[in-house]
C-alpha cells in the first residue's frame, strides 16, 4: 500500500520495499543502477512471511544500528467485518520486522524484538524518529481501532555505533529535504535521503540516524544538498548528533 526508498544492499542505489495487500507479497525491487529493478522479494525472504498480513508502511531502518537497513511493516485490514466473510484473516493484525543479514537477505525478528510487537494492532500508520534522543530509531503506531496510538521505543539500537546528521538548508530548503548523505566508515559504504514523508499518512523526523555497527568514526561524511552544493566533513567522531548547515 505504501513504498519507501532505501540503498538496502549499498550497491550504491536506492531500493524500493512495497507493503501490498493481504494475501500477496510485500515488495523488493532491487535497483540495478541502469534505469532497471529486479524484484528480489523470495531471494531476499520478505516475500513468504508477509502474506498472511495486509501491509500498510514499509519502511526502511536500521532498528539496530549495524549499518544495514533493516524493514519495518506496519499491518491491519481495511474492513472491520473481514472476519464474519473470511475467517482465515483478521481486522488487526500483529506488525513486522526484518533484520538486515548484510547478505541480501532478511529475518523475521518480530517474535525477537518485545512484547509490544507481538500485539495486534489495526496498524494503518507508523512514523519513525529518535523519540528519547538516545542514538536508535523508534516506532510510533497508529490504531484506527484503538482511541491511542502506540510508542515502541527501541532499548537495543545503540548497542552499536551511530551518527545522527540533521542537516539544515539555507540556499535549500530549511529542513534539507531531498539532500543526500554518503558516509563511508572504513570498508562500510551508506547513502541515505532526507525525507519526512515514508508512511502512510505520517511525517517522520528528518534526522537521519546512520548506523555505523562497531565504527567508531566516520571517516568521510558527504551532503549532496537539492541545490547542487556539496560539503565534505573528515573524521567525524560517533554516538553524537551533528548540525550541517549548507554552504551558500
């Protein structure tokens, strides 16, 4: 239902995860770097888990920060009444994550990663940011058959390395959307976007939270901002958040 873009193999290009309907697959088109996408769905093992469900945001994170973009899938059906037509599915639904094998590969981790994701949820939205400021990237789920929504706050991301980068435009827009980041820490090689928008009927926070597994630097870190500019930083220390301010 709702597709989000992320360099999941860092081939260098940007992927594209899909949450389709319920009883068909949710998406991976692999970004060739020719103008073509492969779907790498079954290859990648996000196809068989996701059928039983109705996916409604995709998205890619790094909930552990090893600098690998894992999937996040939020569900629930559409229609509150499935259940009195088709008894094998249910209005809520449990959400999912998969874990990046740095491989090509995913592994359901939901079962892994709490009680509060094993609950289920009529979970037609979910937007992402670092809530507590403590390094890693928490969830937070709507209910369209609950009066509240719901925090899933990530207590295991900043195990590992990070940087969080807020980058701030002037000849650009304000909240630098659109602009790209490259950081390369030692053989580890990531290009990430700015963007508020990768959920359904959700903003996300714009600061990109890069993983940097056990890194204890970032050795070259690029903004290639909407306007052409391009600032180069060298030896940025980890587990800190960073203000880059685009030149004019």
């Amino acid at each position: 239902m709702v597709a989000d873009l992320g360099d999941s193999d860092y081939y260098g290009f940007l992927d594209i995860i899909v949450a389709t309907f319920q009883w068909l697959p949710n998406t991976l088109y692999h970004n060739d770097g020719d103008g073509f996408f492969t779907d790498v769905t079954f290859a990648a093992n996000l196809g068989v888990p996701s059928v039983p469900y109705l996916g409604m945001t995709s998205a890619f994170l790094d909930y552990d920060n090893d600098g690998f973009l894992d999937v996040f899938v939020s569900n629930g059906h559409l229609d509150e009444n499935v259940e009195e037509y088709d008894p094998a599915t249910t209005y809520p639904q449990r959400n999912q994550l998969f874990r990046n094998r740095g491989d090509g590969s995913f592994a359901e981790v939901t079962e892994q990663s709490g009680p509060g994701m094993l609950v289920e949820r009529v979970s037609h939205g979910a937007v992402f940011g670092d809530c507590d400021n403590d390094g890693d990237v928490d969830i937070f789920v709507s209910d369209s058959a609950a009066p509240h929504c719901t925090l899933l706050r990530n207590d295991g991301g900043n195990a590992n390395h990070y940087l969080t980068v807020e980058a701030v435009g002037t000849a650009s827009n304000r909240d630098g959307l659109g602009a790209r980041v490259r950081a390369v820490a030692g053989d580890l090689v990531q290009t990430r976007e700015i963007r508020r928008s990768y959920g359904y009927m959700g903003s996300n926070d714009v600061r990109l939270i890069i993983g940097l597994g056990d890194h204890a630097q970032v050795d070259t870190l690029q903004v290639y901002w909407p306007s052409g500019v391009v600032q180069t930083l060298l030896g940025v220390e980890a587990d800190q958040s960073i203000v880059i301010r685009e030149d004019r």
